[in-house]
C-alpha cells in the first residue's frame, strides 16, 4: 500500500508540473525499492542465552547455554557437594570426607526439534574423590591386606588417605528441555548420562608402628616393605569395590530462564 501511495504521489506531482506522467511511473519506481520480505520467525535470528540452576548426581550448580543454530547448542557449567562420615574398616578409624567438584561442556544437538537432545560432552575438571584421616588407638588390631598387626601403644598407627579419579573425563547424556530456546524464556532440562572416570585411584599413607600379635615385635609402618605391600593390597581392595564407579551415573535436573 505505501508503494502504491508513493507512486500516485510522484503522478501527481508530476502532472502539476505537467510532466509526462509515464515517465513520473518510472521515476517512482526507481524511487522507491520494495520492501524487505520479512523473517521467518526463528531462523536467522540472534543467538539466544540461558542460564540456569541444575541438580543432578555430580552435585548442585549451575550452568549456562547458547544457541549456535535452531538444532544446536553448546552449554557448559559446573557442581559442587560435599559430605563428611566417620565409619570403621578393618579395625582402622576413618573420618572421611566426600568431595563432588566438577566443570562440565556439552554439545546439545536437537534431532527432533527444540526437545529430545543428544549430548556428547567432557568433564574439563574432574575433582570428585574423597579425603580422610585414619588412626588405630594403642594395642588395638587392624588388618591391612590380608595380615593382622598391633597399633603399638607408645607410637600408634596414624595415617592418611585419598581418593580420586581422572582429572578429565569425556561424557555421554541424552535427555528433554532446551535452556536457549527460540520462542519462550522459563526452560526446563532434564537429562541422563554416564562420565567415563576411569578406576579409582586410593592413596593410603600410614604413620607410627605397627607391632605382632605379641606387641613386642614392632616396626615402622611407613617403611617397613612387609607392611607397605599389605598396603598395596589394601589400596587395590578398595579400588576393585569401587569398579562399577567407572561409569559414574549422572541424573540432572536444571530451570532456568533464556535472555
């Protein structure tokens, strides 16, 4: 319509000028260039951005999202949890403390549209493992690898040990939701998966004496060969218990909103 109005408008001008009206035509239409054909709602638009706060398995944290395409996002984020327990094993006196610290980055391809997605993606910070102090009180008995020794009384058992994983660790998900979507701003995903870790890697270190059943016979546990092959053994016994974690499980819950 404005085209039109544009063009009666030069006719007209023209005709008071007493110009050829033809050429008035011509001149309005070099004059004035058509309109742009509008967008199609969702393509070619803008990235969109969206942040959001997450649950999941690895912790509680946050992460954030863009789009790069209509089917294509990169998202990243990260976890964090921590829990301490005291708990006995094999005659030794453990308080322990559970750490969950990760960053994670994720490609999300939407094959259907803007819900079910397929997610490859990598833990860059692998921190989750577990701390812990030990101590065996003065003539008590513990058993490390298989052999049974005595806390000596005058210089008891104490140590150290660590748990922990590859420090990066690739990751497969797949789930529902889209935290930059190209229409609405509250979102949803929900998501589940598996982080190849990897064996876990147990660290013990012992310090004092450990002595026979007699307690006379006492050596130091930090360097005597018998007792730190018992405490190999005793590292890969607890490795081998904790094998299915592997293939750590991840479920996820996260909503946000999109800018």
């Amino acid at each position: 319509m404005r085209k039109t109005e544009r063009r009666w408008q030069a006719l007209l001008l023209c005709s008071f000028l007493i110009v050829f009206p033809a050429s008035c035509f011509a001149a309005a239409d070099e004059a004035t260039p058509d309109a742009p054909a509008p967008r199609h709602p969702g393509k070619g638009d803008a990235s969109h951005v969206g942040i959001a706060v997450r649950l999941s398995t690895l912790g509680a944290g946050a992460e954030a999202a863009v789009s790069l395409t209509n089917r294509l996002n990169v998202r990243g984020g990260f976890n964090i949890f921590q829990y301490s327990r005291g708990f006995n094993h094999d005659g030794i006196t453990y308080k322990g403390q559970l750490n969950l610290r990760s960053a994670e980055a994720h490609l999300d391809w939407y094959p259907l549209g803007y819900a079910f997605h397929l997610s490859p993606g990598l833990l860059i910070y692998n921190g989750n493992g577990a701390t812990a102090t030990a101590n065996v009180p003065g003539g008590s008995s513990f058993t490390l690898g298989g052999a049974t020794y005595t806390s000596d009384p005058t210089n008891p058992i104490m140590g150290t040990g660590k748990l922990d994983f590859v420090k990066a660790a690739p990751t497969a998900m797949f789930g529902f939701g889209n935290l930059a979507p190209p229409t609405r701003h509250f979102t949803f995903n929900f998501e589940m998966g598996v982080v190849f870790q990897g064996s876990a890697r147990t660290k013990l270190n012992l310090t004092g004496s450990a002595c026979d059943f007699t307690g006379l016979n006492c050596v130091n546990a930090a360097t005597d060969p018998r007792v730190q092959a018992n405490v190999v053994a005793e590292q890969n016994k607890i490795n081998n218990k904790l094998s299915p974690f592997k293939y750590y499980p991840v479920i996820a819950f996260g909503f946000g909103y999109r800018f």
